[in-house]
C-alpha cells in the first residue's frame, strides 16, 4: 500500500492510499474549520454549516443526495470536531466517482434554502437538548470550557442555544467564505482508489477555487478550573483534565502509553484498583487526546454519591504510585494495545482516509506507519514514570463534577493532595 499525496495549483490537496483486495472505498473532504476557527459570536456555526450541506445544493434536494449514494449501496456522512469538519461517504469501487461528485456538490454548492435553515436550526436545538440529558456527554463540554476557558478550544462544538437560534443564511454564507478556501481543504481517500483519477477530478470539481487564507486560530492556553453542578441524579460523575502535548510534540507517544497503562483497558491499573478491587464504580477510563498545539489526558469515572470522594482521592493515589512503579510489563502491554489498535483500525479504508487527511493537515505529509511503530517502541518505561510524574504533581488540571456530588473534593484539595 503506498500513500501518494498532490497539491492543485490553488493549493488544495489530495491525498489517497491504495488497499489492494477491496471493493470499497472511502472518500471525503476535510476542512480545517472546526470549532476553534469560530469567533465568539459564530460559536455553533460550523456544526451548522455541517448539518445544512445535506439540504439541498443547486444541483440536488436532499433526499437526492440522500438517494444519489444509498441507491449504490452506500453510506454518507459528516461530522464536525475542534479543529476539522469532515464530509465522506463509502461506496463501492465502481462508485467513488459518484460520491466524489455529490460530496463535492455538498461542500461547494449548499443553497441554504431559509426555510430548510429552520427546520435544521430545530433539529440542532433537540440535539444540544439531547447532550445536556446525557451527563456523560455534557460533562466532557464543561471539562473543556474548564481547560480552555475563555477560548474558542473551549467552546462546545454544537454551539450555546442563543446563538444556534440567530445564525441568518449570512452567517453561513460568511463562514463558507472566511474558511473553505482550496488551501484548507483536503481530498482524501483510501481502498479501491486510483489517485491519477481522483487529481483529475479534483482539478474538475475545485481547480477553479481562488487561493485564500484561512483565519489563523489563537494559540491554545491550558487555564484548568473547576465545574460542579449538583443534579439528582442516580450517579455521580468525575473527570479530571490535566495539560498534555499536542500532536507535533513527541510527547504525544508517551502520553498515550502513559493513559493506556493507567485506564486503557480491563488491565490497567485504574479499572483493576478502582472498579475489580474495590467495586467503586463500572465505568472508569483514561485516555489522551490531542490537537495541533495542545492536548489533554483525562480520566472519567461514573459512581454512586457516597463513593465519589473515595473515587477522586484513589484515583489521585493511583496517579502518583504510578510515577514510582510502572513497570516495564504494563509499559509493554501498553505499547502493544497503541500499536495494535492503530494497526487494526487502519484495515478500515474510512479510518485510513481519515488519518491521512489528519496527518497531512497537522504535519503536511504522512508519516510512515513504520515511523509512527518506532516512535512508540522508543518510549522507555523512565520515560513513562517521568511522564507520571508530571501527570501527578505538576500538570496543569481541570475538574468536572455533575449529579450527586456534594460529597467530592474541590480541585483545589485534589491539587493538595497531588502535591502532598
């Protein structure tokens, strides 16, 4: 399999990555015009813009985009994150000139119809109603609004209530123009897929953009602070943020395995201590997760109102032991679920597609996966430890607390404790 990537004249991209023995493929495009290019007054807009590419361009209604990929048997699709929004479809071989033309008609041709704008402005506004009834989704946007406070990263992607209900077929229109310019856009596609044809109809379809800067977001800050809503609720749910290198520090490595090791699965040692030893709770993870210029591990726990303090302070203990005595078996295990997970994961051509688009727009190639293999097996269990060690006493935290949760510590007694 070997990645091939070119670049239009206007500067928009084209990446793709031939999987010999499918008769699938997935394509999309991927703007960088996610949440964190949003001003203040646009926050939710770009989630939207997502939503409205479905509803009808000048060439197609929405059922007949609907229509156009699943009368071949297909699927397609978009979400939007922090740093991207994404429009892809999977179809079969014979197809990808299909879904190239009706995502492309998506992203270059939406008319937003006024009156298709109101019934999705009241489709958007039952789905934020849906995430604040989800405790374990809306508590992740309060751990963001707490690290990031005060910054378009810790905004929520779909946007506060008030300004969903005034964006104006302007707004969408302005966002379009501020920030889908061929330079920040990306053709990416991977399986049963010849590139010299996608280039050609690439140059077809977006040849004629004219180059424009897109708006440079502001550099991520890590403030951390603390959230805490009492609801009567049957759990009690804990997150806790702390400061971690972006994407385009090597330190990400690290810090993966360093999660991965301490709640990235039924081993670890947050599920073994917290959940199998002492039954204090049936959902606990950690996880990394980054962007361009910052990044974030967090670790979430569900439990019961009486529990909850005994949960924050173990889970602290555990952070701290975990700089003394890592070991060189569960930094082992850890690395091989990292690599076995990207691995496997990239047996799907719509997870390759995405990670090359995502690597191209973060570093403007694509690595080598056996460069991303040796960069995991360099991390050393000292490195791991030094790594926890940060995690435990120094890093920067932020704290999210929401149902019965009277009873847990303050961030402030969670940093005495780290510090103790």
């Amino acid at each position: 399999m070997t990645v091939r990537q070119d670049q239009l004249k206007n500067g928009f991209r084209i990446v793709s990555e031939h999987m010999p023995g499918l008769q699938s493929a997935a394509i999309g495009i991927w703007v960088t015009a996610g949440g964190r290019h949003e001003r203040i007054e646009q926050n939710g807009i770009a989630h939207f813009l997502e939503h409205m590419a479905f509803k009808g361009t000048e060439r197609r209604s929405s059922l007949q985009i609907a229509e156009a990929i699943e009368d071949v048997g297909g699927y397609i699709n978009a979400y939007t994150s922090r740093e991207v929004t994404a429009y892809y479809a999977r179809v079969l071989k014979d197809d990808v000139a299909l879904a190239m033309d009706v995502i492309g008609d998506i992203v270059l041709n939406p008319v937003f119809d006024p009156r298709e704008i109101e019934v999705e402005r009241g489709v958007i506004l039952q789905e934020i109603g849906q995430a604040y009834d989800t405790p374990d989704d809306v508590i992740f946007d309060w751990l963001q609004e707490q690290s990031y406070h005060d910054q378009p990263l810790g905004r929520t992607i779909l946007g506060p209530t008030e300004r969903v209900s005034s964006f104006s077929r302007e707004d969408l229109s302005g966002f379009v123009a501020e920030h889908y310019g061929p330079e920040q856009m990306i053709l990416s596609a991977a399986g049963a897929v010849d590139h010299e044809a996608l280039m050609k109809m690439a140059e077809e379809m977006f040849g004629h953009l004219q180059p424009r800067k897109g708006l440079v977001p502001e550099a991520a800050r890590f403030t951390g602070g603390e959230a805490r809503q009492e609801k009567d609720l049957e759990q009690a749910h804990f997150a806790l943020a702390l400061e971690s290198p972006g994407y385009r520090d090597d330190g990400i490595y690290t810090a993966q395995i360093y999660s991965t090791a301490l709640g990235g699965g039924m081993s670890s040692r947050l599920f073994q201590e917290v959940r199998e030893s002492r039954g204090l709770c049936y959902t606990i993870f950690a996880q990394t997760g980054a962007y361009a210029d910052t990044g974030t591990t967090t670790i979430y726990a569900g439990t019961s109102a009486d529990q909850v303090a005994e949960l924050a302070t173990i889970t602290i203990d555990e952070m701290k032991r975990a700089a003394e005595d890592m070991s060189e078996e569960e930094v082992a295990r850890a690395r091989a679920q990292m690599k076995a997970g990207m691995l496997m994961g990239l047996e799907s051509p719509s997870n390759r597609a995405e990670r090359l688009a995502r690597l191209v727009q973060i570093w403007g190639r694509v690595p080598s996966l056996e460069d991303t293999v040796a960069k995991i097996d360099a991390v050393s269990t000292e490195d791991v430890r030094a790594f926890a060690e940060r995690m435990a006493v120094q890093a920067p935290a932020a704290l999210a607390l929401y149902g019965p949760v009277s009873g847990a510590p303050s961030l402030v007694e969670l940093q005495e404790r780290r510090a103790a």
